[in-house]
C-alpha cells in the first residue's frame, strides 16, 4: 500500500517557477515544489492570491470545469536547497 500511495503522490508532484504555472497545477489537483523566501508575508501573499484567482475563475468558468475551489497554503519545506 505504501508504493502505491508513494507512486499515486509523486505522479500529482510538480516543480514550478512561475505564478501561473502554479495555478495551473494546483486547479488540476497537483502539490507544486515552488520556491519561498520563507516569510509569513508570502505565505499570506500564496493564499490571498490563489483565493483571488480561484474565485475569479469560478467565476468565469463554464459548467462541469473543474477549478481550484480556495486558497493554497504552504505545507512544509521538503527540501534543503543549500542556503
């Protein structure tokens, strides 16, 4: 059960560099890798802003499209990036 779940969970893991990349994975149900200063301000920045654009694409968006339905947060810091 552990391989299956560990394999179900990095197929849904990308790398992302940019904001609209993040959104994009995050609306098709991803867990982004995305740099971070490390602050409580750009963590508050991440939920403010993919609220803001979540609520507005639901907004826009057509019957049966599958949006982002409220905010991101960051989780945790998986990596050592050799500060």
């Amino acid at each position: 059960m552990l391989e299956k779940a560990t394999k179900a969970r990095d197929s849904h893991m990308i790398e992302v560099t940019e904001w609209k990349s993040f959104m994009k994975a995050l609306n098709e149900k991803n867990i982004c890798l995305a740099p971070w200063c490390d602050t409580v301000e750009c963590e508050k920045r991440v939920k403010e802003l993919s609220k803001e654009e979540s609520l507005q694409a639901m907004a826009e968006a057509n019957e049966g499209e599958a949006v982002l339905t409220g905010s991101a947060k960051t989780l945790c810091i998986p990596y050592d990036y050799g500060d």
